[in-house]
C-alpha cells in the first residue's frame, strides 16, 4: 500500500488509512489532498480519496475517484478492494465479489481481502466458495481460532456437517490441556455443544452423548447441557433416564410445556393429534394431579390437563382453574382457554360452567359451595369471560349485553372497551368499534398498546387520517409518517395499504406494501454484520439458526401479505390504467363552463394544501433534526409521499410477477399464491403459466370455489382462442389436449355439465353456490336470472362450528359481503344486490354494509349519535379532538373519510 510512494507521502497514505478506519473522515482528505498535488495521479490515494468520500454521501464523486484511480493503476490490489467496499456498502455484492476477485489475482494471500470476500460469500449463499475462502484463510493463518470455527461452519452450511466435526476436533488437538482460561470458558463451551449439535445431525446419536458426558466439566451452560443430554436419551430410546432428567428440568422451570411434553413422550402417553385413549386419560390424570402436589404454583401443571380431560372430570378440573384466575382478575383468561373451542363439546360445558359462577357470584356473593365471599370484581370479570365466550360463538347480542353488563358494575376498567370494540368489529360495525377504541385509549393516554389497538380499529372502519393522527401521538417529533416507517412499524403499514386498497387509493396502498417488502430486504441486509461477530463471539448454534431463519423469510405472514396486497395493486391498475394528461384535457373540454370553473379551484386547493403541508413537513424535520453538538441531520425528503409514481409504471404485470416470483418460491402451499399466478398470467396471455397455476390450485384444494371458478375459466377462455396458427401456439394446443383428460373434474363432461356436478357436491356451501352462479352467467349469459336464483336460494343453517361452538348461523359477514359484490359487480344486477343486503341485514343486524337494524349507519341505532358527533369531529377538529398523553392538542385543516 503506496509503496510507489516516497516515505513522507507514504506515511500520508497510511494516515488516509488509519483515519478511514477511525472515521476521521475530513483528516483523512487532506492527507489525501497533499499527496495529489504532487501526484495527481496516483491510483490508490485516488481509490481511498473515492472511499472516504462515500462515507461522507458524496457518492458519485466517490465512484468517478475509484474508477479513475483503478484506470491508472489496474495492477494494484488495493484499487480494486476498495472498488469492492464501493459496491459493497451500495449492496451490489456480486459485483462487489468480482472485484474481491480481482484483487485477490494481484494479492493472493491478502487475509483482509479474504476475510471481506468470505463475508460477502456468506451473505450470498455461495456456500462452495465460502468453503474454499475459509480454507485458504486457515492455510495462511492456522494459529487463529476464528479461522478454525469459520472453516467448520463453512462446512456445516454446506450440508458437510461430518466435516465440521472433524475439523473441531483437529482445532481441539491443538489446544493445551488446561484450556480454556477463565475469560474464554463461555464461548469454548458453546463451541462444544455446537460440536454435540452437529454429531446429533449426522445421526451419530451415542457419540453425541458420550462426547457430551466427556465434555461436561467444560460446558459453562449447564441448562443447555441438561437440554442437550435428555434429547439425546430419548433419541436413544432411554427413556428412563430421559423422565427422570425432565423432572430434574421441571424441578428448575416448573412452567415450561415443552418438559412437561417431554416427560409425557418418556412415559408413553404422548399423542400429536390431542387423542387418548381412556386408559391413558386416566394414567395421565394421575400423572398431573401428582405434580400439581409437587409444583401447586405453577400454571401449566393446572392448564394442560383441560387439553386431555373430557366429560366431568374437565369441567372439575377446568373449575378449578378459572376460579382463582377470576378472582385474581386476568384479563388475558379467555385468551388462555380458547384453544379448548377446538375440542368438540367442551365449548358448551365452559358455557354452562361460566354462567353457573356468574349466577352464584351475582346472587350470592360467593362461587358455588364455598362459604367465604368473593371481592365485587370477580363478577365483573366472569362476566367479561362470558363477554368473550359469546363473541367466539358469534352470538354477538349476548356478547354486547354481558360487555354492557360489565360497564355498568365498573365503567373504569379500560379491558372492557377494548373488548366490546372487539366484538362490534366481529359483529360487522367498523365505525362503533373504532369508536370503541378510541374511548379506551381515551383511559390511558400513556399505554402504547391500546393506542396501536385503536389505531387498528380506525384503519378498519377506513378512518385513514384520523389512524395517522392517533399513532403518531407515540412517534418522535419530526417527519411522523417516515418514523413509522423507519420503525418497521410492519402491522400498521399493511392495515393502511388495505384501507387504501379498499377506498381505491392504489399509490398510497402500493407505498405502503413496497414499504412492507423492503422492511424484509433490510432484515436480510442485517444479517450481514453477524457473520463475522458471531464466529467472533463463538455463538455458533444461534449463528446457524439465524441463517436458516434468513433462509425462509420471505414466507413470513407479513411478506406474504404485503405482497398479495402490491399484486392486486397492480392487477386494478391493469384492469383500469390511470388516464393520460391529453385524456383528462379531453373530457375537461367537454364539461360545461361553470363546471370546468369549480374542478380548476378544487385544483388549485388541492395543490396548495400539499404544498402547505410539504413545508410543514419540512419546517418540523429542520426543527427536530438538531443534535445536542449543534449538527444538523437533514433527513432525505420522501420524493413520492403519496406514491403516485408507483402508478406511472409502464407495464403493471411486469411489476406484479417480480412479487409473484417470490410468493411462488416461499408459499408454495398457499392457495392464494396460484390463485394470484392465474390471474396475472391469464391477462399476460400465459397459458401454460396459467395452466401451471390451475393444477396447483387443483392439487392444493380441487373443491375450494376459487380452484372451480379458475377451472371454468381457463377452459372456457381456450375455448374462445382462435385455432393455432405458429408452431408455439399449436405445441400449446396439444399440452392442453393431453392434459385435460387427466382432470377428474373434467373427464367426458362439458364446462356446463362440470358446474352442474360441483354444485350438487357442494349444495348446501354459500360460496359454491356463488362461484358455480358466476360461472353459469360466463358461459351462458342469457342465464342470469337462473344464476341469481341459485344464490337466493341458498339456506344459512345452523351447523356446529368445527364440531365444538354448538348451533351457529354457517354463513361468515365476509362470505355475504363477497357474495353482495359478485351480485352488484361481476353479475350486475343492482336489484338482486339490494334484496342480498335485505336478507343479510337480518343475520347481521350490526352491520354497517348492510345497514342493519342496529348498526350505527342506521339513523336510530345505539351508535348513530356517536358517530356522527365523532364524523364531525373529523371534519372540523377542535381544541379538545384528541388527547396527547395527557395533554390536548389541535388538529387542524385534515379531514377523514368515514
């Protein structure tokens, strides 16, 4: 490095080095700057020069600096690794490998280059070259134990775990015997168990144990250890020696379900469906009761027992547990007890057992058979179970009188808002539950959770300004918005890009799903610090865990949705394409005087109350962006706040199969994925794409209404195809003719004959029927009122929900609002939509798309006054519109649309 140099500019050199590490940014460019005026071209003063300007976000005099210092000296190694930190801090690490490359065919023995490339390899998953990196820096540097540990891992990640193995056990023969000293016992008794974890997965199950026992001296961790050791024994089928180590682990975490789970697998009485036999209930009964003797404080010994008990001797036991948890007053027990729903009939026997202590602590005072009185909260808080149980239920007029109920005995606890905003949200009455929310947030202005839950609440009931201004009211001062989203703050963005979605705000929605998507770019650019920390700070067994994590992502529920949500984004935009400026000339040319007159002033209002709330924006950020040394850190201004760029793409299914790609690669399993496939590939005019998609929805779910409505239409479209004509378009035709065969939905019927065989499957379903009636009016239009009949025709009955809720209505608020849409839209008989919603509005009489009898959008409903006086609050806000943790501020100049 500078070695072209004469020795006082070489020692200038090394100080541009040594300030670039130390960041001491505007030193190091004037050592750069005093060799250039003697050597102005020199190449690796110019590349340092580019590099520390990059720290200073000048990038592209920073690129132009390296670029001309890599042409005027192509032969240093130097150049051309600070080419690649370049690349690499702009997260273009392949090109950033290649420059490693280069470098290291200049240097081939340089370790930093090495190290830098090995991370960058780690990073990218090119596990055969991070292989051959970790080798080569072992080679040159064996004393080093980050070199040993980071060739082992290599290995492991490479699927060669045996090889790791070996390799840890040649880095442990080059230790001294009493190693390790003190300050180093963790990290040496991680790698170990590390060592143990990989012997375990190459099945090498006793070595793994003997190594363990042999090792145990050294192990710091000791509970590790024990955990180790047990699932060894049980891998062994010592099963013995395994139920008496779990109850050692009970011993020390008597909550902890895995160890009671682990000793039920030792004793024989475990099952993964839930199911015993009654031989085993008994033996398992015993085995509990047993423990709660031994660990009578502990929770999980008195809660998972009511997961195998039945009949009477669950409604003791589950007695038992809700009594002294109703007293106590935990607000999260239905919570607790709601996987008990599932199981078929204990729905009904916690129904009888809620209400028989809510009768007796009303009326007496006192639980059933007890002498001693309960403290008045106790009824308070069997009737908010009650509240919940009801809710579960869909019974919602219950739910509310009982929530009601609880409001009246103690209209301080703030749970009960929160829960009665619950149900009225299930119940199908947006506004009123948001309502709801608000209140309870109004009763604690410094809990962060009930302001997100209000701020959920609003999102639903499409109360978009008015959920910005609640949530910020925890945000720090400044650009509000941005601070949500430089928080990650992931549940919001996606209720937001949803409410947008559904008020037909297709830039907004799309800003915050692309927001959402790059949340999960930058999850996986974090991973990038650790590769080298972890192997530094030997936790190798979390390191390995982490990558995997980083491995499947992208098939986390939220990446899932926001991409679902930026797909049907682009789906509208390309079913409805934004008008052009000389289209939007046109139809103003058309329009009368007085009306060309009033849209010019909406305009220009529009346009100044942007651009009034952008120097806002500005003047709040200068403001806050001071630091205490006096500094000020002007944050980027977001270019596109509204995302009306993000419309302005020029093809709208290019976009959507960029997120489409990755669905398919990590959600494979889900049926939206495919659903989501066909209808993107259908309008690209895919048609083996399309059919690729319609055999996964068949394999996934062939009687879903989605895969039937995908089944019909894809047929019914190769249908109207005209006859091929290419030599592409004919090989085509012949997949589709041997395929079709070989769909048993199909087999010697027409399209026609196939709906009519799906519906007497699947007579009594809502959504069957629907989907079969949308695909009778597309192939025989001249039959909508046939079609329309078979919708209206269809009977709500009241079916037990998953065999355990007892008698509910079977048809969901979400499958009726679905099905009032296809009426109104697709089918298009605005008559056939309004008797839907008359009919709907009796089942769901909270709800406001169907105005039932008792929602607030009805004018004499329980709610109405309320919402109004809240609509008007929106419009024009006062000084006292909404509290600030405990302060009142004015919002002023926003309105909401409710």
């Amino acid at each position: 490095m500078g070695a072209s140099l004469p020795p006082k500019e070489a020692n200038l050199f090394k100080l541009i080095v040594k300030s670039y590490e130390t960041k001491q940014y505007k030193k190091g460019l004037k050592a750069a700057d005093a060799i250039l005026k003697k050597f102005p071209d020199h190449g690796e003063t110019l590349s340092m020069k580019g590099l520390t300007l990059n720290c200073m976000d000048r990038k592209s005099e920073a690129y132009e600096l390296v670029r001309i210092g890599l042409k005027n000296d192509l032969k240093s190694h130097v150049c051309w690794h600070v080419y690649g930190l370049l690349y690499r801090s702009d997260r273009e690490y392949r090109e950033a490998i290649k420059c490693y490359r280069n470098a290291l065919r200049i240097d081939p023995d340089n370790i930093e280059i090495l190290r830098d490339l090995s991370l960058l390899q780690a990073q990218m998953r090119d596990l055969t070259g991070f292989v051959e990196t970790r080798q080569q820096l072992l080679t040159l540097k064996p004393n080093h134990r980050m070199n040993w540990i980071g060739f082992a891992v290599s290995h492991h990640l490479n699927s060669n775990a045996l090889k790791a193995v070996e390799i840890l056990e040649a880095y442990e023969g080059t230790l001294e015997d009493d190693y390790p000293p003190d300050n180093e016992r963790c990290e040496h008794g991680e790698m170990l168990l590390y060592k143990i974890s990989l012997l375990e997965e190459c099945s090498l199950i006793e070595r793994a144990l003997e190594e363990l026992h042999k090792k145990e001296l050294r192990i710091v961790d000791k509970l590790d250890y024990k955990e180790q050791e047990v699932s060894l024994l049980v891998k062994l089928g010592h099963l013995e020696e395994g139920g008496k180590l779990y109850r050692v682990l009970l011993s020390m975490n008597p909550d902890n379900y895995g160890y009671y789970q682990g000793l039920q697998k030792c004793l024989g009485l475990y099952a993964e469906n839930g199911q015993y036999s009654p031989d085993e209930i008994k033996r398992l009964d015993t085995l509990y009761k047993s423990l709660a003797q031994k660990y009578n404080w502990s929770s999980a010994v008195k809660r998972i027992p009511l997961d195998f008990l039945q009949g009477d001797k669950f409604r003791e036991a589950a007695d038992n547990y809700i009594r002294p948890l109703l007293t106590k007053g935990v607000p999260s027990l239905f919570s607790d007890l709601s996987p008990l729903y599932d199981h078929p009939g204990k729905a009904d026997i916690l129904e009888q057992l809620i209400l028989e202590l809510e009768h007796s602590v009303c009326t007496t005072g006192r639980y059933p058979g007890r002498e001693d009185k309960e403290p008045p909260s106790t009824l308070l808080w069997a009737l908010f179970l009650l509240a919940q149980h009801y809710d579960r239920r869909g019974q919602y007029d219950m739910a509310l009188s009982k929530i009601d109920e609880a409001i009246q005995h103690t209209p301080t606890v703030i749970d009960l808002y929160s829960a009665k905003s619950r149900v009225l949200k299930h119940a199908g009455d947006l506004p009123a539950a948001a309502a709801l929310a608000d209140e309870a947030r109004c009763m604690d202005l410094a809990d962060r959770y009930i302001n997100s839950d209000c701020v959920k609440r609003m999102l639903q009931a499409d109360q978009v300004p008015l959920a910005d201004r609640t949530a910020v009211l925890f945000t720090k001062d400044g650009d509000q918005h941005n601070n949500l989203h430089d928080m990650q703050c992931m549940w919001y963005e996606l209720a937001s890009g949803e409410s947008y979605f559904r008020q037909g705000d297709l830039g907004r929605a799309l800003k915050r799903f692309l927001g959402v998507e790059k949340h999960y770019a930058d999850i996986t650019e974090d991973q990038f610090d650790f590769h080298s920390y972890c192997l530094r700070k030997m936790t190798l067994r979390a390191y390995v865990e982490m990558l995997k994590f980083q491995d499947r992502l992208h098939s986390h529920a939220y990446f899932h949705k926001a991409a679902v949500g930026a797909i049907r984004c682009y789906l509208k935009l390309y079913d409805t394409p934004l008008k052009s400026t000389s289209e939007e000339d046109d139809e103003m040319s058309k329009l009368p005087s007085s009306q060309k007159k009033k849209l010019r002033q909406k305009q220009r209002k529009a346009e100044a109350r942007a651009k009034k709330e952008a120097e806002g924006k500005n003047e709040e950020s200068n403001a806050g962006g001071v630091s205490k040394s006096g500094k000020r850190h002007v944050k980027p201004v977001d270019p596109d706040p509204h995302g009306e760029k993000l419309l302005q793409v020029e093809d709208p299914m290019l976009e959507a199969t960029k997120y489409l790609k990755l669905l398919q690669k990590n959600s494979p399993e889900s049926l939206e994925t495919h659903l989501l496939s066909f209808e993107v590939n259908m309008r690209k005019q895919k048609i083996l794409l399309a059919f690729q998609a319609l055999k996964q929805l068949l394999r996934l779910n062939a009687e879903h209404p989605d895969s039937h409505r995908s089944l019909i239409k894809f047929f019914h479209k190769v249908a109207s195809m005209p006859a091929p004509v290419t030599d592409s378009e004919k090989l085509v035709w012949s997949v589709l003719e041997a395929e079709r065969p070989m769909i048993s939905q199909l087999q010697n019927k027409s399209l026609v004959e196939a709906n009519k065989n799906f519906l007497e499957k699947h007579q009594d379903s809502l959504m069957h029927r629907a989907a079969v009636a949308e695909m009778l009016y597309a192939l025989e239009p001249h039959k909508k009122s046939e079609a329309i009949k078979l919708i209206e025709e269809s009977t709500n009955n009241m079916v037990p929900k998953n065999g355990a809720l007892g008698p509910v209505g079977e048809w969901t608020l979400k499958d009726c609002i679905t099905v009032s849409k296809l009426l109104e839209t697709i089918v298009g008989d605005p008559a056939a939509a309004l008797r839907w919603k008359g009919r709907c509005a009796e089942y769901f009489p909270y709800s406001t798309y169907f105005e039932g009898k008792c929602s607030s959008a009805v004018p004499n409903s329980a709610y109405n006054q309320k919402g109004r006086a809240k609509h008007s609050e929106e419009q024009h806000p006062s000084a006292d519109s909404i509290a600030v943790n405990g302060k009142l501020e004015a919002f002023k100049g926003l309105s909401v649309q409710s």
